[in-house]
C-alpha cells in the first residue's frame, strides 16, 4: 500500500484504522489483491487489479 499525502491534509493512523483530516485530498494506491505479471530479466514489471482510492477529510480505509 502506497500513501500520497497533499499539503494541509493529514492521516491519523488508530489501530488498523486510517481516517482522513484537513483541507485536501490523499491518495491511496491499494495493491494488496493485486496480480503482478510474470516478466523477462530487464523488463519493466507490471501489474493488474491495483486500486487507486481518492479521499478527503472524514473518510478512512483499512490500513492494516
């Protein structure tokens, strides 16, 4: 799990639980069920089923 964080925007991390606070938005790039896909040596890696989640003050996601 990646986390991208705007200015003026933070995220409050309790337990398992992130929740959203302040005046922008944060990103959170979600590859847990992701499938990465086989590659030859030199390559650029990829992958498929990677969620991109947009969320601004109030919400939260699971991030455990």
């Amino acid at each position: 799990m990646a986390v991208g964080i705007d200015e003026k925007t933070a995220v409050v991390v309790s337990g398992k639980r992130c929740e959203v606070i302040g005046e922008s938005t944060v990103l959170v790039l979600d590859a847990r069920t992701a499938r990465v896909e086989p590659r030859q040596p030199g390559q650029f890696g990829s992958a498929r089923g990677i969620t991109l989640h947009v969320l601004t003050a109030g919400m939260g996601f699971d991030c455990k």
